[in-house]
C-alpha cells in the first residue's frame, strides 16, 4: 500500500507533466516564460526525485524546463 507522500508524488508528477506554462502565465496576467531566443518555456521532463537519482528519502518531483532551468517540489509532512 502506498503512502500518503508517495500517493501525492505521484498525483503532482501527473499534475505537472500536463502543464502549459504560457497558458499558467497568461491566465494570471502575466507574459510567458521565454529563453534566450525569445521561444516559450515549456517543461520538458518530469520525474520523481528517486528517479532523478537524489539521494534522499522525501518524496517530491523534479521539473526540468526547456530552457535548461531545473526545479524541485519537495512533499514535508508537518502534522
């Protein structure tokens, strides 16, 4: 049976692989994320961060977007 974090891990890894960064930006009135050439940013690879190869027990995701930025969401249960 999965745990809460891993139910939710994989719930945002879902979540984010659909994501459309223009449409986010806009949608908030805002311009959307471009690189260097002035393209759209988009993201281009989700994992989970065991699948990444981080070395660490909590759960989370990796996004790596196609302007080569990468970020990490980290699930921290407090309660």
């Amino acid at each position: 049976m999965l745990s809460y974090e891993e139910i939710l891990e994989r719930a945002l890894r879902v979540a984010v692989e659909d994501l459309d960064l223009e449409t986010a930006a806009e949608s908030i009135g805002d311009e959307p994320l471009v690189d260097n050439d002035d393209e759209p940013v988009e993201v281009r690879e989700v994992q989970t961060l065991a699948g990444a190869g981080f070395m660490t027990r909590d759960n989370g995701v990796v996004l790596r977007l196609t302007d080569g930025r990468e970020y990490t969401v980290t699930l921290n249960r407090y309660r």
